[in-house]
C-alpha cells in the first residue's frame, strides 16, 4: 500500500503471529481435559500448575495436529526438533517459564496464497510453525482491588503460526487470517473460534519510504479479538505510525493493545526481543525425531483445502467466486452443496443459490451449524425437492413453504406434497378454464392491456396464482395468458 507522507511516499509492512488453540481432548504435557467454559481450576494437575519435581510428557496427538497444519502450509516438517524453555514471569504463567520451541521449529519455509477482492492473487510466506503450551486466565473484576487467575487453559496445546512480513495493506492481512482460519477448520486441528480464544493474532505493523528495503520500527498490536477487528487495528496503527512521521517524531518499539470501542491502540509496554526470553533448551523433554513415512502418513490425509475446493467449485460448476467463496468458507456447507448436485437435476448453479439463501437462512435462525442442519434435512432431501420443482410438480414458491416444514417437522418433501396437495397444476384444460374466469372478471385490465399496457401481464398472473394458492404452473400460465390476450 503507497501512503502519502509530508515529503514521501509511504508503505506499509505488516505480518501476523497466530496462536491456533488444537482440538485435543487433552493438553500437551498432561491428561487434564482442554473443554472450553468449565468451572475454573477444575481442570488442572500438578503437571499444569507448575509444581515441583513434576515431568511433562508430550501429547502424541498434539504432535500429529502440528504436522498435519504445518503440511497444509505448505511448509517443510523438521524431523528434528526439539522443545525450549521461554522465560517470563506473569500471574497466569505459574511455572515462570513457557515450554515453546525456537531454534528447532516443528514446521518453517512455508506459504498460502489469498484471493483479493480485486481478483489478484497475493502469496504469503509462512516463517515457521511451532508448538508450545498456552497460559492460564487473569480475570479482572471491576472495582476490586484484585484480580484472580484460572489455570483451566494452562497447558492446552498451541499451534503458533509466524508469516513473513509480506503483507502491505490491512485487507490483505484481514484476507489472510480468513485463509488460515478456514484450513485449519478444514483439516480438523481446530474450531478456530475467536470468541472462545481457540484462534487469537499479534499483528506486526512498520512503515517506511516506498523503494527502501529496511523495515521501520517495528510496533506489535495485541487483544484482536475479530477479524474485523484485526483490520481496524493495523488500519489505525499505520496512520498513527505516518501521522507521528509527519510530525517529526521516532515510533517506538513497542506492544500495544487495541480498544475495539474505541477503534484505536493504545501502549501496553516495550517489546521483548529473543533475548530478553533467555531461551535455552527444555531438559525434561527429548528431541522429537520423526520418520519420513510418519509424515507422509499424515500428509495422505489430508483433505482438500478450501482454495483448491474453490477453484474448483468455479470451473466444475461454473458459479461466481463469491458463491464458491460463500459455500467453502464452511467446509460442511459445501459438502452439503456437492452432494445436493450429485443428486439434483437442476444445474449446480440453481443449487447454489438455493443453499446460499434458503438453506443458509434456516442455519441462521435456528443457530445451528450446516453439519447439524444436515441432519435434520439432508442433502438427499434437499435435492429431491429441487427435483420437484424441475419436474414441473412444484413452484418454487411452493417449495419454500414445503422446505419449511421439511425444516420443523423432519418429513420428506414428497410426503408433505401429498399430504397438502400442493402438485402444481400444469393440466392445459384447466388452466385455461381458470384463466378464462379470471379474465371475464377483469374486462377492464384487459382493455388496458390491449391497448398496450402490457404491464397488466403480471398482475393477471399474480390473479390466477391466487386463485390456485400459487399451484398453477408459471411458465404455462404466461403462455396461455399471451394467447387469449393477443
């Protein structure tokens, strides 16, 4: 991104540091329970807690989660790596020190490619990938004295996802935490949910004079807790780094925290380097050494990832991208959609856009996820319904009032047609039988309409589907009508 300074041109140079919390049942060096919303320090253990003289063991699960993420980056997997000490003192960090990894990463020399909204493609590196345990909890009560510390989330395993600083704008950064949030969702590592803290980023933002290939001072912004929030953040941060530019003054490197109320960042305290961490290895746990086939072991499971499913989505099925883009971003959402055009008669497009409003409609306002709105009506049901309708037994006015109660009641579409008498009526005969009713009952429309208000066509279709509780077949009544009209 070019920014006009006072006397120069500015870009930006923003990278992101990702802590994905993994969906093991239990935490990294111990058998306590990772549930999120229990009561607090109920799950914990003299591993967690940070006694004395306990030992950690790592948690194999953990390990293959890391790998399989790592492969999904396109990074390389260390088949040796090792664990290390990161030392610092905060009230929810009960042993003094973090077990992390930092000279020997489990995965590092990766990249993800992003789609942009102007149809360009953006390749972002990925540093490395390591796995490390996550600290507890300060809850802050509101004007008491104190604060207290929940150690539930001590240990739960975390997966810290370091980019290079390829990005320049605070949309290609929105851009490539969306990406990431939807591969670790696909490959199951995850639930990446911000909310309850399973996905949480750092953002690294400098500027400097366009054409100059140092970096600018470095400020790390923390407490994102939106994507949303995330661009507001780094979008604020560079005009406040470019407007104290302008104004003569050093930025300062520095950690930040951003007030989402307020849309601004604020200072937290001075940035840490490597060094002030004083780093050495972790002695209570040995080397990781992997075989190559235990990698590629992983790697054959790997699914497909939602860019490859989109492109492939576009060119298979010939929808836009924002569809491809709208279904993909949930993996069980677009599941659903293949296995409803395996199964419809319809083109995939016309599945498309039923999923993406109708079915999409109904996962919102029951509050469920499309894996659970499966269950209750499947995809197979689904598909048969929109069968009906390009068989010409059902409008598709009708089918939304049957895919309703498909929805409430859990029944087959064919059953509640049946039931309700909802067959379209196609009969020629008695089309025109109502038709003609219909017309002798509005001589002067039909004046207008001769005259050449050929508007009115609408309004005697809309009459006849009254008149048959919208079971009259559309298309053969336009037909009939332009007949008897002239």
């Amino acid at each position: 991104m070019l920014v006009k300074g006072k006397c120069m041109e500015y870009e930006a140079v923003i990278g992101l540091e990702v802590h994905v919390q993994l969906n093991t049942k239990s935490k990294i060096f111990c058998g306590c329970s990772t549930e999120f919303g229990a009561k607090p320090n109920t799950h914990v253990c003299p591993v967690c807690m940070g006694m004395p003289g306990v030992l950690p063991v790592l948690n194999r699960e953990v390990l293959n989660k890391a790998i399989k993420a790592g492969l999904s980056l396109n990074c390389e997997i260390s088949l040796f790596s090792k664990f290390d000490r990161k030392n610092y003192f905060y009230p929810d960090l009960p042993k003094g020190y973090q077990i992390s990894q930092y000279d020997y990463p489990i995965a590092k020399n990766g990249f993800i490619e992003v789609d942009l909204p102007d149809g360009s493609i953006k390749r972002i590196g990925i540093t490395r990938a390591h796995m490390e345990e996550d600290a507890g909890k300060l809850i802050h009560t509101e004007g008491l004295p104190q604060s207290y510390v929940d150690l539930n989330r001590a240990g739960v395993p975390l997966l810290e996802i370091v980019s290079e600083p390829d990005m320049r704008t605070a949309e290609e950064a929105y851009y490539y935490l969306k990406e990431l949030r939807n591969i670790m969702k696909y490959i199951d590592v995850s639930d990446v949910n911000m909310e309850e803290g399973s996905l949480r980023c750092d953002a690294n933002v400098s500027v400097r004079p366009f054409g100059q290939k140092e970096f600018g001072t470095k400020v790390e912004i923390k407490n994102m807790n939106s994507f949303n929030g995330v661009k507001k953040a780094i979008e604020y941060e560079i005009e406040r780094q470019l407007m104290a530019l302008r104004e003569g003054e050093k930025i300062i490197q520095e950690t930040r925290l951003f007030d989402s109320k307020q849309n601004k960042t604020f200072s937290m305290r001075g940035k840490e380097e490597a060094n002030d961490y004083r780093y050495f290895p972790e002695p209570d746990l040995p080397p990781i050494i992997i075989e190559k086939s235990f990698v590629d072991k992983i790697k054959n499971s790997i699914p497909e990832l939602p860019r490859t499913k989109k492109l492939r989505f576009i060119n298979d099925y010939g929808i836009t991208m924002q569809d491809a883009e709208t279904l993909t971003d949930d993996k069980a959402l677009s599941d659903y959609f293949e296995e409803c055009v395996k199964t419809a008669k319809t083109e995939p497009k016309k599945v498309a856009n039923w999923i993406l409003s109708e079915t999409n409609a109904y996962i919102n306002s029951y509050k469920i996820s499309a894996l659970d709105f499966g269950k209750r009506v499947t995809s197979k049901a689904t598909a048969e319904l929109l069968n009906y309708v390009e068989d010409g037994i059902i409008s598709g006015k009708i089918a939304k009032e049957v895919y309703a109660e498909m929805v409430e009641k859990r029944k087959a579409p064919g059953e509640i047609i049946k039931e309700k008498g909802l067959k379209q009526i196609s009969d020629t005969g008695e089309l025109e039988r109502l038709i003609d009713k219909v017309l002798d009952s509005h001589q002067n429309e039909v004046e207008k309409y001769k005259a050449g208000n050929l508007k009115l066509l609408g309004f005697f279709v809309g009459e006849i589907m009254k008149e048959t509780r919208g079971q009259a077949n559309p298309k053969a009544v336009n037909e009939i009508l332009k007949q008897k009209l002239g």
